[in-house]
C-alpha cells in the first residue's frame, strides 16, 4: 500500500482538471509571495504599492486597481482561506462552465466586486473574494438551473444549509472587517454572469444576455472611477482640496474644507488634517492649534499634527506644550529628524524673544508635503 502517493496523485489530478481555477490562485500566491518580499501584505503602503484598491487612487486614475486588487490578499491566513475555500467552489463551477466562461465569470465577478468596494466605501481593500463569492452566485445559479427553482434550491437540505452560510458570512463580516460590499458585487456580477453563460446558452441567444449583463458591470465599473454625486460629496470636496494642497492653494483648501462643513465626525479626520496644514501656512496660529487639536483626537497616532501643533504653540509662546508635541512626534516617527531638531531649537530659544528668521524654515519642512497616511483611506486594510 502506498496511500500517500495516491493521495497526492489525486489532488494533483484534481489542480490538473481545473486548469483556470489552478492557474488564477497560483497567480494569487505568487502576488503574495513578491509583496512580502519587499514588505509585509498586513502593512498599507506594501498594499498600496502591489495594487489593492482605495477610491482615492481609482479616482486619480488608476483603475487598473479594481482589477488588480482581487490578487493581492493581506496576511497568509487571508491567502491560505481563499485559496483553499475558493478551490472547493471554483473547480465545480469550471467544470460545469469550461474553463473560459468560468474565466470570464471570475474576472469579471472580481472587477465588479472591487468596483462596488470602491463605490460604498473609503478604505484599502484587497484580496479574491469579490471573485469568489460571484463564484458562490454561479453555483447557485447552476443549482436553481438544475433542481428548476429558487424554491427547491431553497427546500434541498444540503443547498438550504449553504445559503445560510453565505448568508451569515455577510453577518460576520459586518463585524470582522471583511469587504462585504466586494462580496455582494461579486456575488451579484456572479448570479448575473451564469445567467448569460450558462451551458445551454448558445447561438442567438449568448449575445444579448451577454450585452445586457456587460452593459450592467460597465455601468457599474464606470459609476466607481470618479466620485458619484450627492453619495460621494465629501470625498469630493476632500479631492479638491487635496489637489489645492498640492499646488499650494491653501485659501482653497480653506474655503472647500468650510464647505465639507466639518464637524469633528470620524470621516473627517483627513479633512482637518489638510485644514491644520492650510492654517499654518496661513499663519493663522490659534486656529492651527485649535484644529490640531481636533484632528489628533481622531487621529492620535499621525506623528505629523504633533508637529503642525508644536510649530503652533511655539508661536503662540508655549514652549513646555511644544516640547510635549515634539516628543509625541518622536514617539510615532522615530526616523523623522524634524521633531528631535525643533525640540533642540525650542530648548536653545526658551526664554528669550522669539525671531521669525527660524520659525518659517521649521513651518516649510514641517508643512512643505503632507506624508503617506495623510490620505483618506482607512487605517487599516480590509479584506475581501
């Protein structure tokens, strides 16, 4: 007896028999394996920079990032999850399908996901499951298509119980960080998707089901690269302030963020952190330390509004409060000289009058570019 080599013979017969599904998932761990290289995929910027999506950069842009977001995945256990589950669901579906209508359904179902994620919400998001879960749809719909109803999909015990779970997995995540707006677009994009790829869809028929269901995700991709109005205000009021921030604008900046009419709720965090930084360029000092002070309470781990408030109270002649802001500075961005060199000048200049000569020169390295983590995006990634 030689279990062990049946064994593996056996799920390599498996991988081999489903050659799209094998292939899509080894493109997703060899994604993996480059970003940690060069990073670790729980960190955002390593994120940012291996293509998960965030609506700020989508909406500057780079939409290349709905597609490529559903190979990236964040952390080994997220990969391992998707790799593994999405297996036992996308080989059926591809052996039902054929390997390029699966193919078509999973890429799809994966841009429709990333593109829904962007649409509902502000964060960083990566990972396969918006594809996934439009395969979870095509099974379904292969089910219904073979037992004749929703209805005795529904009654069918095994079916029953796996409806119920993709249903509390949207519960879950609700509460977990998972990306369920990726997941419902997919699962969507997927039910959709089945419908015009059906096996027993041919001819006459293939073509209009197909332009329906791509005229819909088209509609829905191009709703996700630009902001919506009404439901995307504020994101675009903070757009244009960004883009006034980076060209020097600050009056702009000023006037857009009075329109975002900010009131100190959670969303607004990068909103009045670009305020504090036109404020004190402006060198409206009370104001600046007034809106650090705000900002810092929904953002208390962003080194540079320590530095914006020390400059502040610097000018405002509370050099002990500013020592304070400088340390906290040092404490959240140990590699930043600019705190550990203020702090030195704050210690040199205590007690006596303060001149303008050095002030401005710390105002213009402090404030002159607003680091990464100043954006928008959630603080932490979420995955789908």
């Amino acid at each position: 007896m030689e279990p062990a080599p049946q064994k593996s013979q056996g799920a390599l017969r498996r991988l081999l028999a489903a050659p799209a599904t094998t292939t899509l998932l080894l493109a997703c761990v060899l994604v993996f394996i480059a970003a940690e290289r060069t990073g670790s995929t729980k960190d955002i910027p390593t994120l940012i920079r291996f293509g998960a999506t965030w609506r700020g950069l989508v909406w500057d842009g780079e939409w290349w990032r709905l597609f490529s977001a559903m190979f990236l995945h964040i952390g080994v256990v997220h990969l391992v999850w998707n790799c593994w589950g999405g297996f036992q669901w996308a080989a059926p579906v591809e052996a039902a399908l054929g390997s390029w209508r699966f193919l078509v359904l999973y890429l799809l179902s994966g841009l429709a996901g990333s593109a829904v994620s962007v649409i509902g919400h502000d964060v960083v998001a990566a990972g396969a499951s918006g594809a996934l879960f439009g395969v979870v749809g095509a099974t379904f719909a292969l089910l219904r298509i073979k037992l004749g109803s929703w209805k005795a999909l529904w009654q069918h015990p095994v079916h029953q119980k796996n409806l119920g779970m993709a249903a509390l997995w949207f519960v879950v995540g609700a509460f977990a960080g998972f990306d369920n707006f990726a997941h419902a677009g997919g699962l969507a994009a997927g039910l959709g998707l089945t419908w015009a790829l059906r096996p027993d869809v041919r001819g006459a028929q293939l073509g209009p089901r197909l332009g329906f269901v791509g005229a819909a995700l088209a509609a829905i991709v191009l709703a996700s690269v630009r902001p919506l109005p009404l439901l995307h205000e504020p994101a675009r009021l903070f757009a244009l302030a960004r883009a006034a921030d980076e060209s020097g604008d600050f009056d702009r900046v000023l006037s857009l963020t009075d329109a975002w009419k900010v009131t100190g709720a959670a969303e607004d965090g990068p909103a009045l952190t670009l305020r504090t930084r036109a404020l004190s360029e402006k060198a409206r000092w009370p104001e600046t330390e007034a809106t650090a002070t705000q900002a810092i309470q929904l953002r208390p781990d962003f080194a540079y509004l320590f530095q914006v408030r020390a400059l502040a109270r610097s000018h405002l002649g509370r050099d002990q409060e500013a020592i304070a802001d400088c340390r906290e500075a040092q404490r959240l961005a140990p590699e930043e000289p600019w705190p550990h060199e203020f702090e030195a000048e704050l210690h040199q200049n205590s007690g006596r009058r303060r001149r303008s000569s050095w002030a401005p020169r710390y105002a213009r390295r402090s404030c002159g570019q607003m680091p990464s983590g100043a954006s928008g995006a959630s603080t932490r990634p979420w995955t789908c």
